[in-house]
C-alpha cells in the first residue's frame, strides 16, 4: 500500500520563514478574527447551540485546520452550511448526539483523505452542489424571521411549509424596533465595504446595533428588545473536555447525520481550498486538507463545539489581508481566544434581530441565485437535479438531498454516457477515410463474405453492455467471424467482461469466431487479468482492423479454423 497523503504545508513553510512574513500573517490573522467574530456568534446561535460554543469551534478548529491542513491559506470554523444539519440533529438527538455525529463525521473524512478520495470528491456535480448551498441559504433565511421581526411565538415549526405558515399567523406581533435593528444591520453591511474594505460589516452592524440597544435598555428603559444575554448565559472561559457515551445503537441512528456532514464538510473544504488557488496561484493537498478536517471535527465536539469546515469568506480575507501563511490561521485562531476569555461578556448585549440581520447577509450571499438562474438553461437532466436537490433541501432536509441528489445525478449520468456510446456494424466494406489510422494505404476496406464487423464507440460500462447483446440478435444471422473494434473504448467494467465472456461462449456454441481488434493498452490490461484472452486465444487479438481482416480470412478459408 502507497504511503498515507498526509502533508501539512506549515511544517514546510516554517523551514524558510521570515520576519516580514510573519508581519503580513499577523496582521491578516488579526482582521480575520475579528471578521471570524459575528459570523463564529451567529452560526453558534442559528445551529441551536450557544455563542461561546460557535467561538470554542472557531478557535480549535482554526487551530487544527491551519496546523495540519493542505492549504497555505485556508480558515477552519463554523459555516452556514451546518446550520440547518445541526440544528436538526439537535432537535432530534440533542447536543451530545451533535458531538457523537460530528466524531463520526470527523472519523470518515480522515478515511476520506487517507484512502486519497480528496480529488474525487471535488468532482460533485457542480447542479448538486448549488441546489443544496441554495437551498441552505433559503432555509437559512427561513429560520432568521422570528428574531429578525421580533416574532412572539411559543414555538417555531420545524419544517419549512409549516413554519411559514406560523410567521403568517404571527406577524401581527411583530416587534418594530427588533425590525428597525435588523434592517438596519443589513443596511450597514451593504454599505460598509463602500467605506471601507478592511473593516467588515457585520462587525460595524454588531458595534453599532449593541451601543444602541445598550442606550435604549439601560437609559430609555427600553426593554423589548431580546439580547443574547436574554437567552444565553456567556461564561467566559474555554470549557475542559468531555467524555462520549459511544454505543452501536447511537451509531446506527446517527450514521446518516455522521455522513452528511462528512460531504457537507469535504465538499465546502475543498470548494474553498481550490477558490483559494485559483487567487493566489499556490495549489493545496486536497487529501491533508481532508485528514486536517477530520481531526478538527474529532477534537472540537469534546469541548462542546459544533461541525467545522473550511471557510470561503474567512479564507478569501485572509488572502486579501496579505495572509501567506497557515500562521495567519494560527493568529486568527488566538485573537478569537483572547476575545472569549477578554470581552466575552460584552456579547450578552448584542441583539439578537442584529444576528438575524448578519445571517440573512450571509444567507444571500450563500444563495448563488445568479448561478442558479444560468443552471437553469442548461440540459433537462442538469435542471432535474438541480431542483430535486434544491427541494429536497428545503421541504425535507439535507441528508436526503445529498443522498438522492447524487443518486439522481448518477442515474443520469449513466443514461448520458449509454446515448453517448455507439455501436455500428460493417457487412461489406469499411470506410477508413475519416479515421486517421495509420495501418493501411486503401481508403476503403472490403469485408470476406460471412464476416461481420462491430464497432464500439465509448465505454463499454454496465450501462452499454446489454446493447451491444441486443443489436447481435436483432441481426438474426449467423457469421463465421465477428470482429469487434475496441480502439474507441477507454475503458471496461466487470459488466462489459461478463458481456463478452457470454457473447464468445454463445458464438462459439454456434461455431462463430470473435476477433477483437485495436484494444486499448488499459482495455488490454483488464481483459488480460480476468482471463478473457485465454477463452479467445492470443492468435484472435489484433492491434488493427487490417490484421484483424487477416485473420478473418484464414479462419475463413481454412475449414480448420472453424
């Protein structure tokens, strides 16, 4: 077995740091984290759990992310995209089925990225991972209307129809002055980059909105509008670890959770790796990047954590701010520890229609409805799943869109690569005029009487297999010799074996010769392994239509051969 993938690019990079590097990763490292800051908040409380406990992930797993990732620039932490995965989780298995499911998550990527799956996992199709980032963010957005009107209700709906109509019948208690705040965060956000694009909104939206919530409850005696303080209890420390209650029984029922998050996880990871790349002409170890992330999400949820992965915000203010390094993570990762155990406290007074405010941002900018809207132009069977996914999403939740997403995807895919395959039949002559071979001077080649010639045309996969069987039948005759040109086909599954197996048995049984011609050297390979060439016989393996001609008219002329 080939050595594990596993290469973090800090050890590598520290061998030639310098100080003016470190200079540009500590200031870099320094704004992310007060970037990190809101969004670390508000996907804590929006996932159901506490703030300090979206803080607690941001530091470790930024820490654990940066320390052994595949990535020179890449930010760990909590993203929008758990949200609405662990928030179900939650309701369903409360917080330590959250951390047992996040372990299990963390146990497959590190598998993911030791059995070098990183570069396969990219190749998602892209109307999957659209439909269910649009669907997150539209769900997301869903869940921010209680706190972002004001809402009075006992209870929000879990699903999504059922919670839209309980806002209906709740928008009569609305609370003007939480709207007022939630608007105007989303206004400051908006504008704020026109001023200045060092600063981030959502923290000038959170500065601004708790100074005046601040003068409105303690000098106005304005005391309508919930604060974090109302419904968390900030302890300002970081908490020791906890032990798991693993059991078969736990694992079972959360493995489909465990999975989920896993993809969720590679999929947004390595999305914002190659964005990252693709900026600043470095390339990450896709398969580091994996283990990196696993083991972030192994650690954190024993220190009451939720999932984590990479993030493309963080990850592209990084880059913006002179990040170089993975010490920028490593920085990020502090400055966020100094503000928990510093100015912890100081977050009770942050209202929550603020937060609200942040994520509809986030939930807008998470949307993608430009691509959606392209996605929409294209072939039927893109379109398909990228509805069924985007649905699925909403109206159910996240693990079966993955699931039947990806099985739809794959069905698809199938049915593409059938109709792309082609097989064509030559009884008297063959036209080489158009395909550039190099094996023969006649443009034109005559077929021996009582010698078919097929032509395959694409992968000879589980999907062709069967056709290729019905085209023989449909002919109805019986030739001497059938010669089957292969030079098209890249490559053959233990399907397409088993389909030439059974097709040589039966013609011989009807005393009809095979002759294969032009086999591709990695088609050579896999025949010759499975033992097909000693059914055949080497003598009836050609490198080209012409000596396949050849050997046709010997079996032919030759009673003997027959």
């Amino acid at each position: 077995m080939k050595r594990i993938d596993f290469q973090p690019v800090l050890f590598d990079t520290l061998k030639n740091y310098s100080k003016e590097k470190f200079f540009t990763d500590l200031m870099a490292g320094i704004i992310v984290g007060i970037v990190a800051l809101p969004l670390a908040i508000a996907f804590g409380i929006a996932s159901g759990v506490s703030p300090e406990q979206g803080l607690i992930t941001a530091i470790i797993a930024g820490f654990i992310v940066s320390f052994l990732g595949g990535s020179n620039v890449q930010i760990g932490g909590p993203t929008g995209a758990f949200i609405v995965i662990v928030y179900g989780i939650i309701q369903q298995f409360g917080i330590e089925g959250l951390a047992i499911a996040t372990v299990m998550a963390g146990i497959m990527l590190v598998l993911m990225g030791v059995f070098k799956l990183g570069t396969i996992i990219r190749f998602i199709p892209y109307p999957i991972v659209v439909g269910f980032t649009s669907g997150i963010a539209l769900t997301i957005f869903t869940t921010q209307i209680k706190d972002l009107f004001g809402l009075t209700m006992d209870k929000v709906p879990a699903d999504f129809i059922s919670k839209w109509i309980a806002y209906f019948h709740s928008f009569d208690t609305t609370n003007w002055i939480a709207l007022g705040v939630g608007i105007g965060s989303i206004l400051l956000i908006i504008v704020t980059p026109r001023f200045s694009k060092k600063i981030p909104g959502s923290l000038i939206a959170i500065i601004v909105m708790t100074v005046i919530s601040y003068l409105l409850r303690h000098h106005l005696n304005i005391t309508g509008l919930e604060t974090i303080g109302d419904r968390f209890e900030i302890n300002a420390s970081l908490p020791t670890p906890n032990g798991l209650a693993f059991n078969i029984e736990t694992i079972n029922q959360l493995l489909p959770a465990a999975f989920t998050i896993a993809i969720l996880g590679a999929i947004e990871s390595l999305l914002s790796a190659t964005v990252a790349d693709g900026v600043t002409g470095h390339k990450h170890n896709s398969n580091t990047e994996l283990i990196a992330q696993g083991a972030a999400n192994i650690v954190v949820p024993f220190f009451g954590g939720i999932p984590a992965t990479g993030a493309i915000a963080r990850t592209m203010t990084n880059i913006n701010n002179g990040g170089k390094t993975p010490v920028a993570g490593l920085i990020h990762a502090v400055v966020l520890l100094l503000i928990l155990l510093f100015l912890g406290p100081l977050t009770k007074h942050i209202p929550m229609a603020c937060l609200a405010g942040v994520l509809v941002i986030v939930s807008y900018n998470m949307s993608e409805w430009r691509t959606f809207k392209s996605l929409m132009k294209n072939s039927r069977s893109d379109v398909a799943v990228l509805l069924t996914t985007f649905l699925l999403t909403v109206i159910f939740d996240l693990t079966i869109a993955i699931e039947i997403g990806l099985l739809l995807a794959l069905v698809l895919f199938m049915k593409r690569m059938s109709e792309v395959t082609h097989i064509t039949v030559a009884k008297d002559q063959l036209d080489l005029s158009n395909e550039g071979e190099i094996y023969h001077e006649e443009e034109k080649l005559i077929v021996p009487q009582g010698v078919e010639v097929y032509e395959i045309d694409g992968p000879y996969f589980f999907g062709i297999a069967n056709k290729f069987e019905e085209q023989m039948v449909q002919l109805g005759d019986h030739a001497q010799v059938r010669i089957i040109r292969m030079r098209k086909v890249p490559f053959i599954d233990s399907t397409g074996i088993h389909n030439l197996t059974n097709l040589c048995r039966i013609s011989q049984q009807e005393n009809t010769r095979i002759i294969l011609s032009g086999v591709n050297p990695k088609v050579h390979e896999v025949l010759h392994k499975a033992g097909f060439y000693s059914l055949l016989g080497e003598e009836n393996i050609c490198p080209n239509i012409n000596a396949a001609l050849r050997r046709a008219k010997e079996i032919v002329q030759d009673p003997q051969e027959k």
